[in-house]
C-alpha cells in the first residue's frame, strides 16, 4: 500500500482523467509525523522560565533558546540540498531518534555547558526531521493539489501549538511542578514516532540510478521573490508573537491576549480545513496577495490607538490573512520550482520561517526603542506591505 503511495507520487492525470489523488497511507503518514514532530516543539513553550530556574542568567537563557533556531539556519541549506525522496525517510528516522534521545535529557542537564550542548542535539534532530518530512510530503503532493495539501500540512504543524500548551499547563502539578519531566514524558509522543518513520522509510522509492546532485541555491526569479516574500510573512509573525502582549496591555486589552491568540489560531484552522480545495481553484498569487493584505491591515490597526476591544478583529484579520497567505505561498513554491528543486525550495521556506523569528524581535526590539510599541507593528506592516505586489508580479 505504502509502495503504490509512492510510487504515484506527483504523478498527474490526463485532462480528461480522474482528478490527480491526494489522500494516499504516505501522505496520511506524513501528516501525522509532522503533527508528532511539531508536537515536541510546541512543548518547549516555557523553556525560559525553566532555563532561568536552572540557575541560567538572562543572556544564557537566551542563548540556549537561540542555538536551536541557530542549528536550523545552518544545517537546512546543505541538508535540503543532499536529502532526496529516496532517503528522506531515514533521514525522518534519524531525526527521530535523535530526539528521543533529548527529551529525557532535559530531567539530568545540569549547568549551562550542558544544557548548551543538549539543545545544539536536540535542534540537530528537529532539523533532520523536519528536512525529511518536507522532502518526503512534496514528493507525495500532485502540483494540481498542492493548495489543499499545503493547507493540512499547516493544519498538523500548527495544532500542537494550540493544543499542547494549555494540556501542558493543566498536568505540571502531576510532574511536581517541574517541566523536565513533562519534556521526558514527551519521549511517549516520539517514540510511536519512530516506529511510523521506519515503516515509511522501509517503503521509500528506490533511489535513481545516477541522482542529480541538486544546486544548494535556489534559481528563478519566482523562488527568490517567494523566498523574500516568506520571510517577511514571518518576520510580521514573529513580532506579533513577541510584541503583541505589551502592546496589548498598552492599550488596556489585558484580558483580551489568550482570547486574542486562540481566535488568531483557530481561524487559521479552520479556514485552512474548509478551503484546501479552494485554494487549489483559485488565481493562487491574488488570493496570497489578499492574504498578505489583511495581515497588513492588522498590522497597522495594531500601530494605531485604537480601544482594546478592537484586539478581536485584529486578531480575525491576523488569522484570515495567514490561514491563506502561508500555504499558498507554499504551494506556489512548489508550483515555481521544477521537480527536483521541489523539496529543497520547499525546506528553504522553512529555513525563511527561522530567518523570521530571528530577525522579526530584533528589529521589533529596535523599532521599539525607537517608536514605541506602535512603531514596531508600524515597520512590521511596511516590511510586508511590498510583498503585496511582488505576488501580483508572479507569473501565472
């Protein structure tokens, strides 16, 4: 079964054929080991608190948060370079193994040299796995359904964080209060995991007879215009995590920030669930244009002094505009690149994801000591607002 998965993957129908197949076991299987992959992220949400608890100071703690977005930046180029459709599965099974290994780790580390150098591991394992799963899932997606597919990868990658954090919350007496133990006790995610992963990666595709070496640069003018586009996205992502809760307060919305973020994630779902098919119907640029502009909209609410209770549609707008702009973006992508860059221009956007969350609370930081916290949702809505027209630019 697993073998006929693969074995179509990508492959399009005729015109007058049946619609290319979407729901194949590897595409399913794929879903859910990027649901268990993002699941031990989303689980990391207190790591400061906890690092600082350990005895770290401010800079340290910092520093042993950043290290993991630090190992991604590095690795993701060469990696997404080299990995293939053939040996993504071992490389999705390394990065698993990887990561069972850390997590119990978490309950022994002690000092910062220690904890440093578990979190430069366990960001090795984040990054081999999620350099598998994207290499393995574009090879799955007919480009005809790529709108729809990216739309449930968006869907798995993000409901752990929706999930996790207040289930977290709700057990820590259960561990003593001590979050080490919850992150060991994640090891029971993982290693089902890696169980999943072997049996994908048993099923692989046999690799070609003389595989092409891919270039680690991206070519075309689309992929870089979607590459420079994605990092904006994510940079007015990050600085909306980062920045949202003063600006929030600023504006007398305390009690509005959970609701703000829970509304935020679930519009995103839900629009994401109801129309992956649409988005696969659609002029893809003018609908991720669209997108991009309500997130712009927002951004510039949130610079403006407006009462706090107009956090609620900001906050549908944020949603909206992402629920649509980042799987469309994504398929774009993969519709732009030819079929052997296909998987390694799709981990290159995930690598503008870490570009993003690094660069968007620095200059957030910036702009803040500058122009306040408005400024900051100001330059946020400038940064992105010429991605607007770049997409309309995009060649059909």
């Amino acid at each position: 079964m697993l073998e006929a998965a693969f074995a179509g993957a990508g492959m399009e129908t005729t015109e007058d054929g049946p619609p290319a197949r979407l729901w194949t076991p590897g595409f399913a299987g794929m879903l859910v080991l990027t649901l268990l992959g993002f699941a031990n992220l989303a689980a990391f949400y207190g790591l400061e608190p906890w690092l600082r608890g350990r005895g770290l100071s401010a800079a340290e703690a910092g520093l042993g948060i950043a290290v993991f977005t630090l190992v991604a930046l590095l690795l993701i180029p060469p990696l997404s370079a080299r990995i293939t459709p053939a040996t993504a599965g071992r490389c999705i099974v390394a990065g698993f193994a990887v990561t069972l290994v850390a997590l119990p780790l978490y309950a022994l580390a002690d000092g910062f040299a220690a904890i440093l150098a578990l979190r430069l591991w366990h960001g090795l394992g984040f990054v081999l796995t999620l350099v598998g799963i994207i290499t393995a899932f574009v090879a799955l997606v007919p480009p005809s359904r790529a709108g729809e597919a990216f739309s449930l990868f968006g869907v798995a990658d993000l409901l752990p964080f929706a999930l996790l954090p207040p289930i977290m919350e709700a057990t820590l007496p259960a561990f003593g209060g001590e979050a080490s133990g919850q992150y060991a006790a994640m090891a029971a995610l993982q290693a089902p995991a890696l169980l999943l992963a072997v049996l994908i990666a048993r099923h692989a595709p046999a690799a070609p007879a003389t595989p092409a070496e891919p270039a680690i640069m991206p070519q075309g003018q689309p992929v870089w215009l979607l590459l420079a586009v994605n990092s904006a996205a994510f940079l007015a992502h990050a600085l909306l995590f980062s920045l949202l809760k003063p600006r929030a307060l600023e504006l007398g919305a305390a009690p509005l920030i959970g609701l703000f973020f829970g509304l935020q994630t679930f519009t995103i779902m839900g629009l994401r669930l109801l129309a992956g098919g649409f988005f696969d119907r659609v002029d893809q640029r003018r609908l991720a244009a669209l997108g991009t502009l309500l997130v712009v909209v927002a951004l510039a609410l949130l610079a403006l002094p407006l009462p706090g209770w107009m956090l609620l549609p900001a906050s549908l707008l944020f949603g909206l505009g992402f629920g649509a702009a980042l799987p469309l973006l994504n398929a774009l992508m993969h519709r732009h690149s030819p079929p052997e860059r296909r998987g390694a221009n799709l981990n290159l956007m995930m690598l503008t994801l870490q570009l993003g969350y690094l660069a968007g609370p620095l200059l957030g930081g910036l702009a803040v000591g500058v122009a306040g916290y408005a400024g900051a949702f100001a330059l946020a809505a400038l940064c992105l607002a010429p991605a607007i027209p770049a997409l309309l630019r995009l060649p059909r």
